[in-house]
C-alpha cells in the first residue's frame, strides 16, 4: 500500500498530462482516504515569506485527530547565515481536546539551529531545538534534537524527495527521555511556490510504553 501510495499517483496524473492544480487536488483527496484509514492523522498547512533582510516569517497551523486530537500553530522567524546553518526562533501552540470539549493550553516558545550534511544525492539534515513549555502542563525545558535522511528523486519528469526522520524527546523536568517520534515519507515540490509533504508518523510514549501511528499531509506555500 505504501509503495503504491509514494509513487503510482504521481506516475499516473503526469502520464494523462493533469495541470498541476488538478494533480494537487486529486494527492489530497488520496491522502485524506488514506487518513482516515489510520488511527491518527495530522494535517498541517504552513507558509512563509522571506523579508528583503534574508529572514523569514513562518506561520503553521494543523489539527491531530484521535488520540492526540487537538490544535496546533506555530509564528516565527527564520534566517540563514553565511556558513548555511538555519536558526529559528518563534512560539508553538498546542490545543488539545478534553472529553468535556474543552481545550488544555500548552504553550511554547522555542529556538532551533539546523545544518544540511551533502554526501553526493545523499542529505542529512541535523536540528537542534529547545523550547520551553509553559500553561496547563508542568513548566520546563524540553530538547528535541532530529535527524532528516533524505535524497531527490526523478520519476516521470517529476521530482520527489523521500525522506526519514527520526526526533527524541528529553523532558528536562522529568528527566528522561519522554517519547521519539518517527516520520518516512516524500516530499514533492510542485512547484517554487507549493511543496507537498505525505509521510507516515509514529510516536513512541516511553513512559507509558505506548505507541501512535498515523499518515500526516503537509503543504508549504511560499509567499
């Protein structure tokens, strides 16, 4: 399911010569089936706006269903400097459902550097990210290093990238290694301004010894 999932659909729509828009229509409502298929889905729709200055605004919004159901958003600002290391700094928003249709405020304000290793096709990218989690949750630090294995690819005159990422959680005020999330899937830049994200997450709850799996669609527009 999955192989034919990454790679039949954008065979097919190239081949019976669909604009771009139609071909992006037709990816959604294939991930969305496949969403609710699963027992967890995250949609999430991003932007960003690069200033004359080099820096970039980043606006994020997404909701998770089932067991993590709730909303997310994120507001902030990115740059990258001459050595090509990325920083960005913003605040993430996390509003999850309680049984009583109320939403906890799990507030966030986080800072990150990432840097892209070349190896031929081969990229590895590597994110360091502190945030500090304030609201209805206990305060603290928390680190979520990441790890992206990604490589570019050519079919049918389309370019897709798959990808695999791996995100350890360390929560500083229980001091321990709180949950890892894992992520596959590809990413496909229709075009300079849209860039469409389809992968598979799981997530590993160490302390309850609990594990979450579920497809997430992702598109980035750039302003």
């Amino acid at each position: 399911m999955k192989n034919w999932f990454t790679q039949k659909p954008l065979c097919f729509l190239a081949n019976i010569g669909l604009n771009r828009h139609i071909s992006l229509a037709l990816i959604l409502s294939l991930a969305g089936a496949l969403a609710h298929a699963e027992n967890t889905s995250f949609a999430i729709l991003s932007a960003a706006k690069k200033l004359p200055s080099g820096h970039s605004i980043i606006a994020v919004a997404g909701n998770l269903h089932e067991e993590f159901e709730g909303r997310i958003a994120y507001l902030g600002v990115a740059k990258k400097t001459a050595s090509d290391v990325v920083w960005k700094i913003g605040y993430f928003g996390y509003y999850p459902k309680q049984e009583d249709g109320s939403r906890t405020e799990d507030h966030r304000l986080r800072g990150a550097l990432s840097y892209t290793f070349k190896f031929d096709d081969w990229r590895l990218m590597h994110r360091s990210r502190l945030e500090y989690r304030m609201g209805q949750i206990p305060n603290g630090f928390r680190y979520r290093p990441a790890f992206e294995l990604s490589r570019p690819l050519m079919i049918n005159n389309i370019k897709i990238i798959p990808y695999a990422e791996v995100e350890p959680f360390y929560d500083f005020h229980q001091n321990q290694l709180s949950l890892t999330l894992f992520t596959a899937g590809i990413k496909w830049p229709i075009n300079p301004t849209f860039t469409l994200n389809i992968g598979h997450f799981n997530i590993f709850l160490n302390e309850a010894n609990t594990h979450t799996k579920g497809p997430q669609v992702w598109l980035h527009i750039k302003l």
